[in-house]
C-alpha cells in the first residue's frame, strides 16, 4: 500500500468523524422537536450514524493493522540485511544533506 493511500485513508477516517460528530450536535439539537416525521427522520439519522460508526472502527482497524505489518516487515528487512540498511539511511542522508546544503 502506498504512502498516499494511507494518508488518504487516514484523511477519510478524520473526515468522517468530523461528520458523526456533526450529525450526532444535529440530533441532540433536534432532541425536543415534536412529530412524526422528525422522529422518523431521527431514527434512520442514528441508523445510518450507528453503520458509519462501525464502519469507521473497522476501517481505523485496517489501518492500523496495515500499519503494524508494514512495521514489522521493516524491522524483519533490517535485520536480515543490516549493513544493507546502514548503506541506505547513509544515501537519503547524504541526499538530504546536500539538498538541504544548497538553499
């Protein structure tokens, strides 16, 4: 999974419970309004806020998860390959060293 996959995902989980959150001010704001048509209409708003919710857990449960084996495939890769990794931290540093050097 790319960088930028993650990142959007993550983006999309904090989007989302920007939107719960919102929805869940809306009903307690909406909490005294008399009829049938509200209640209707709060019922299915706490349906639908009660499946993203879960949906939202599972998808943040993902993530993490992904996270954690990208983690781990790392730590495995390094320490089968030591000096490798070594030689490689050594080159973005020096790449960095010399992209930082020219401003």
């Amino acid at each position: 999974m790319s960088d930028m996959t993650t990142v959007s995902k993550e983006k999309l989980i904090s989007d989302v419970k920007v939107v719960i959150a919102d929805a869940e001010e809306l009903l307690r704001a909406t909490a005294g309004q008399a009829g049938d048509k509200i209640a209707d209409a709060r019922a299915k708003i706490q349906d639908h806020l009660n499946n993203a919710k879960a949906s939202l857990a599972e998808a943040q449960a993902a993530v993490v998860e992904r996270a954690k084996a990208v983690g781990h495939a790392t730590d495995d890769y390094v320490h089968d390959n030591p000096w490798r990794s070594v030689g490689v931290a050594a080159g973005i540093g020096f790449i960095v060293g010399l992209l930082i050097g020219r401003r």
